[in-house]
C-alpha cells in the first residue's frame, strides 16, 4: 500500500501528457486572432475546452494520491472510460480532419503546378507547329528548285 501511495505522488507530480497539451489547448484559444499555420495544424487536446472540466485521469489526480481507481483496492482499470474512448476518437477525427486539409493542400499545389507544365508544354507544342509548318514549306521549295533545275539540265542535253 505504501509503494501505491508513493508511486502515485510520483505519477502526480508529473504532468501526464494531456495535462502538458491541455496547457498548450489553453494557450491556443488565447491567441485566437493570431494563428499562423502551425497553430492551425497543431492538434490541441480536446479535455482543456472548458475552464473547469478536466477528464477522467487528471481528476483522479487531482482528488489525491491516496484515492484509488475502481472497485478493488490493487488492481488497475483494464479498459479505458467513456471519456477517455470519446477523447481519443475527437482527438484521432481533429487529426484525420487536419491530414485531409493538408492533402487537399497539397492536391491543389499539384494541380497548379501541372496547370502551369500544361501553359508551357502547349506554348512549346505550337512553336513546333510553326517550325514544322515553315520548314514543310522550304522542303516543298526545295523540291520545286531541284525538279526545275533537273529538267532544265535534261532539255539542256537533247
């Protein structure tokens, strides 16, 4: 029981990670006017939203080390509360939801950039078009040239 008690205190004087973010998710909605891009993608912890609601691990720290989780005194939840499942899949949709902004970003910068391929390769395509069309154009003179020039040379001889 002594060992309970002293790893307790241990484990509430150190901040659990959601109560480092919480911090962070608070300081977030203190700079609601200025978010830079960075902020927009961070994923706050969802458990910080109001000022006195905590979620179920930071209140069972908050009560006291001597306070204990569950029905029977030694042994530790195995499954995960309501709250925390609810807090992991808000957290996990916020993430899912900051990934597709970031591939539909992406996704845009793709397409302008082959917009951009598509402009020059076309300006390209019809220069060579030009060039093809004037230099069909000097092989037919050629051509003209070279048979008046053979049948003059062949009338020259009879």
């Amino acid at each position: 029981m002594q060992e309970q008690a002293t790893s307790s205190m241990a484990a509430s004087s150190i901040p659990s990670s959601s109560e480092r973010s919480s911090s962070s998710a608070l300081q977030l909605e203190v700079k609601e006017g200025m978010e830079s891009d960075d902020e927009i993608r961070r994923v706050p912890e969802i458990g910080g939203e109001g000022a006195g609601t905590a979620s179920g691990r930071e209140a069972s720290s908050a009560a006291g080390p001597n306070r204990v989780q569950g029905s029977s005194e030694g042994s530790r939840k195995r499954g995960r509360s309501p709250a925390d499942k609810e807090h992991k899949r808000l957290k996990r949709l916020l993430r899912n939801r900051v990934s597709a902004q970031q591939a539909r970003e992406r996704k845009k910068a793709y397409l302008i950039e082959l917009e951009a391929r598509v402009k020059d390769l076309e300006k390209k395509n019809c220069e060579m078009e030009e060039r093809l069309s004037t230099l069909q154009n000097e092989n037919q003179m050629l051509r003209q040239i070279l048979k008046n020039t053979t049948a003059g040379m062949q009338e020259g001889r009879k």
